[in-house]
C-alpha cells in the first residue's frame, strides 16, 4: 500500500524557515517523480514544486523560485522541501504527491498535509 | 506558464442530478488534462486522467471529455458521496497548473 507521511510544518516568522518532509512507502520510490502541492486556506490547489526520480531535474512556481528547493533522499524514501524567506503568503496546507508512472504525469497518490503558517 | 479556468466556480445541484463542470486552457494540452475531487480536510482524489480515461475505483457515473484547451467533467447522475470541489490540472508542460476549482454544493 502507498503511504505518504508529511512532517515539519509549523509557525514560523515572515523571513524564516522551515524544512518539510515526506515519508514514503509501499512502491519503489527512487522510480517515481514527486511533487509538493499546497492549498492555502479556502483557496484552490498551487503546484509549487517537482523532483524527477534519480533527483538530477528539479522545477519550481515562479512564486517560490529562488526561496524553496525540492529534494529527495533516495536512500531513505524521503522527499524534501527546504523553505527559506517566507511569507505570510506561503501559509498553506503542503501535500506531497506521487506521479502516476516513472515519466511523470498525474498523481495517484497524495499525503493528508502539514499546514505552514507564516505569521509575526 | 498555462493558465487553467474552470467554470462555473460553484454550483447547486441536487441528488440524481446531471452535472458538468468545464476547464478551459490558456494553450492545447491535448490529452494531459487530469481531474481530482477533494473533500473538506481531505487531500486530493484523482477521478480522470488524460482527459477522458477513468482512474481505477472511480465509479463510470463520472466521466471526462475534450481536447485541445477545452475539456468537461461530468457526472451523469449525482450522489450525496459526490457533494465536494473539483479541480482541473494540465501536465503536459512544468509548472503542472490547477483550476481554481468549482465547488458543488447540495440545493
């Protein structure tokens, strides 16, 4: 069974930071693409970030470029998101979630979300 | 990037009824539409992807269609289990964009 465990979010400072991550299980992990998805208080879904399988191709929103890098420990089935200069903007639930198939495309499975908030 | 718009941004049905909710595109997709239900505190549920195939589990009442910039979700016939917001999202091309969701509340 897929499972995927979010952790690290929190309250945090406009300015500061905060490393997520995502346990995964239940599939060869290091074959599949993630993602990481937020969903900021009663709005929609915001694709922030991916990372291919192998780690070797990373992609970013225009709105955290700069700020947030995705990465993956393959060894440990473990998906990243380091955050730094926050926002008040950036306070959102942050689901992590799983291409559908090792060339990327939909995802078939998702986290239940660590909520982020930004606040002085 | 593309730029998806989904129409209408709510809507109020009752049970039995049929429903179509349409996500449109800034630029073709053709056929990397996908389509996920999302209920309150709940992550995302992928429903259709690549526009019309039905994912594993999800009951035939729901069904995709389109091509290009313009594609449809339909429920033939809505159940109380089908009360949620629905969201379109294109992966043919980085960043992979979402509607902004239309949410289908009970009349």
């Amino acid at each position: 069974e897929v499972q995927l465990l979010e952790s690290g979010g929190g309250l945090v400072q406009p300015g500061g930071s905060l490393r997520l991550s995502c346990a995964a299980s239940g599939f060869t992990f290091s074959g599949y693409g993630m993602t990481w998805v937020r969903q900021a208080p009663g709005q929609g879904l915001e694709w922030v970030s991916a990372i291919t399988g192998s780690g070797g191709s990373s992609y970013h929103a225009d709105s955290v470029r700069g700020r947030f890098t995705i990465s993956r420990d393959n060894s440990k089935n473990t998906l990243y998101l380091q955050m730094n200069s926050l926002r008040v903007e950036d306070t959102a639930l942050y689901y992590c979630a799983k291409d559908d198939a090792p060339g990327g495309g939909y995802y078939d499975y998702w986290g239940q979300g660590t909520l982020v908030t930004v606040s002085s | 990037d593309i730029q998806m718009t989904q129409s209408p941004s709510s809507l109020s049905a009752s049970v039995g009824d049929r429903v179509s909710i349409t996500c449109r595109a800034s630029q073709s997709v053709s056929p990397w539409l996908a389509w996920y239900q999302q209920k309150p505190g709940k992550a995302p549920k992928v429903l259709i992807y690549k526009a019309s195939s039905l994912e594993s589990g999800v009951p035939s009442r729901f069904s995709g269609s389109g091509s290009g910039t313009e594609f449809t979700l339909t429920i033939s016939s809505l159940q109380p289990d089908d009360f949620a917001t629905y969201s379109c999202q294109q992966y043919n091309s980085y960043p992979k964009t979402f509607g902004q969701g239309t949410k289908v509340e009970i009349k």
